[in-house]
C-alpha cells in the first residue's frame, strides 16, 4: 500500500492531456479533463491492477466506454508504468498504437471502445463470467452521460440487476454536456438517479472532482445489486476557457491558450503538492 497525493496526480494527469492534445492537433479535451479524478480514484486508489503484468486472471477490469475520452486513459496507464511514458508523444501520429479511440492494442485497455453505448453490456458480461468462475475480480465501466441515450445502455442495466451482479459498478461522468449541447436538451435524462434505482440498482451520487467521496464510493461494497456512481462533474475541469463550453468537446487550443492553459495546471499542481488531498493506493 502506498499513498498518492490525488489533486497533483490529477493535475499531472491533466497537464499530460493538453501536452498530448496539442502536439497531436486533435483530441477531446473537455471529456478527458472532466474525468481524471475519477480515473485517478479508480487506478490509484480502487483497482487492483498490474502494469507488469497486464493480463494477470485475477485483476480488477476496466471499460472506458465513452472512449473518445482516451487521451486521460492513456496519460494513466503510462503513468502507472503499462507502457513508456514517452509513448504519449506519438498520441494520434502515423504507426502510433494510441490512436484516437481506446485499443486493446495498448497494454492494460480491455476493450475497443469509442462507438457509444457499447462498454456497460461488455462489462455486464466480464462481471457475470467472473461470477461464474468464482473470481474476486471486479469491473467498473465509464459512461459519458450524453451516450446514455443510447438503449444497449439500459439493456445491459436491466441485464446486470437481473442476475444481481454486485461486483460490477458503472460510473457516469454526469457533467451536463455532449457533443451537441446541454444533455437535457438533447435528450432528457432526469430524474437520473431514480431511473437507475428503478432498474434495481443501488445509486451513489458525489462529487466527481472529490476524492474522499469518490473512493469511498468506488471501494463500497453493496451486495446484491450493481452499483451505479454518479459523478457530477465539470466538463473542461481545470482550465478555466475550456470549463462548461459544449464546444471543447473536442478542440485543440492555439499556442496561446496553451500556454494560459499548461500556467493554469502549473498553479493547480504546485497548490497540490502543498496541501493536495492523500488517497490510498492498492
Ligand atoms: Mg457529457
């Protein structure tokens, strides 16, 4: 066990974005930099996962199902040592394996994913296949909110009540925003904790951007039903332009911005490393 001061992570994992989003020219910005204390709390202080052994039967799995968001997936993994570090610079070039949309390519990614609506049915399996071996294995899954008008969505959460499958817990990055505008608008989600307890689910809503809650929530055990958490967070968290705006979804700052926007993360981590919250890591 080890503790990990989890706001510099965060902003660490952040800073790695926008260098990996501007050097490419492309990327989703606003989804990646609204998740990464939920991916903070699930690698470094929820999961139990190998990066030298990234196959290992018995580990934790992980779908990122709204998986234009890659680029916080692959700042993690290469900060946890699945691969080089330096491979981040290759992000969306010619030959590089980290393309655009999460690959199993890439060690430690279960699943291809960026086609919406599709990880929380491949985690439903994953979580009943490891039932039926016996396995402690557990399986977390990320959604975006705006993919949740997507019906496999709800068929796989009708399936994973149906055979009572408490070792699998789905997450929403519930930050009001999608591709085209304000969720609500695109297509109404609310009351959005109650349709899932209406699918028999046990709900748990926090803050997405705090991490006593988050781990709290990840590491709950709630027997006999799946566990959905519902993350209310900030699209764009942490660089101040980008916070809120429909139109960082994907997006790739001018030398300007990324020079306001890599001063504002600097602030955030040096802010951090001086009174940052610990979170235990496995
Ligand atoms: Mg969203």
């Amino acid at each position: 066990m080890c503790a990990v001061n989890g706001s510099r992570k965060a902003a660490e994992i952040r800073k790695l974005v926008l260098d990996m989003i501007f050097h490419a020219g492309s990327g989703h910005i606003g989804g990646s930099l609204s998740a990464a204390e939920i991916l903070v709390s699930l690698y470094y202080g929820t999961m139990r996962v190998d990066p030298t052994n990234p196959t290992w039967p018995e580990r934790d799995r992980f779908i990122l199902s709204k998986g234009h968001s890659v680029e916080v997936y692959y700042a993690v993994l290469a900060d946890l040592g699945f691969f080089p570090r330096e491979e981040l610079d290759t992000f969306c070039q010619f030959g590089s394996r980290l393309i655009g949309h999460t690959n199993t390519k890439v060690p430690g990614v279960e699943h291809n994913t960026g086609s919406l609506g599709h990880g929380l049915s491949v985690g439903m399996g994953m979580a009943l296949g490891a039932k039926r071996a016996h396995s402690l294995s557990r399986v977390f899954v990320l959604m975006g909110d705006g993919e949740l008008t997507e019906g496999s969505v709800w068929e796989a959460a009708m399936a994973a009540a149906h055979y009572k499958l408490d070792n699998l817990t789905a997450i929403i990055d519930r930050n009001g925003l999608q591709i085209s505008g304000p969720t609500e608008n695109v297509m109404q989600l609310e009351p959005l904790a109650d349709k899932w307890r209406a699918f028999g689910w046990h709900v748990t809503e926090v803050s997405g951007h705090d991490f006593d809650e988050l781990v709290a929530a990840l590491n709950a055990e709630k027997l006999g039903k799946p566990h959905l958490v519902l993350a209310k967070t900030t699209k764009g968290k942490g660089i101040s332009f980008i916070e809120n705006q429909a139109h960082w979804h994907h997006g790739v700052p001018s030398e300007e911005q990324y020079l306001q926007a890599k001063a504002e993360l600097e602030a955030q981590w040096e802010e951090a490393s001086g009174v940052g919250a610990g979170i235990r890591s496995n």
